[in-house]
C-alpha cells in the first residue's frame, strides 16, 4: 500500500447524504480545496457507502475517473459491498475489514 499524507480530510456519511446532489457538492468542496494551492492532498472518507444512489455512484465514479488521482484519496466503508457500484469496485483497490467482538 502507498503512503499519502494529507492536508485536508473529509469525513462523508452516506446514511445522511446519499443523492447525487449531494456527490456534487462534495466534489465541488474536493475541486474548491484543491484549486487553493498546488500540491493539496485530500482524503475523503465515505462512510455508509452502500447508502449511494445509483446516480450518485455513477458521479463519484466519473470523478475518480476523471480527477488528478496523485491529489485525492477515497476511502469506502461499507457493512454490504455488494451494493457498492460495481464498476466502481473494479477500479479501486479493495481490502477487507471486519470489526469482531472482543
């Protein structure tokens, strides 16, 4: 795994946002931090990933297609990966995680 270090984290919860408009937004705040300075890092925790809209995945998925991949980093957290989008799947690395009881 890459290390990045970051100037700006952004903690997203699907569970209270999860249209498109909302992806937009986020976005827009993405693109808005990034255009301050050069050499800006961002990691975006997307927590409750599941809860996206099909529409919403689709944005989010064009923009990590699209976006200058070295200056952001999404992290997706998800309890049910099979509603995650699956070509989104596809392109990101993937790694499993359970949180059992002690």
């Amino acid at each position: 795994m890459t290390s990045f270090l970051c100037d700006q984290a952004i903690d997203f919860d699907a569970t209270n946002t999860y249209e498109a408009k909302d992806v937009e937004r986020l976005i827009n705040q993405i693109q808005a931090y990034l255009a301050e300075t050069e050499n800006r890092k961002v990691v975006v925790l997307l927590r409750n990933a599941h809860c996206l809209t099909t529409k919403a995945f689709a944005l989010l998925y064009s923009y990590i297609r699209e976006s200058r991949a070295s200056s952001v980093v999404f992290v997706l957290v998800s309890t049910d990966k099979s509603k995650i989008f699956p070509p989104l799947l596809d392109f990101v690395q993937s790694d499993n995680f359970s949180m059992g009881a002690a």
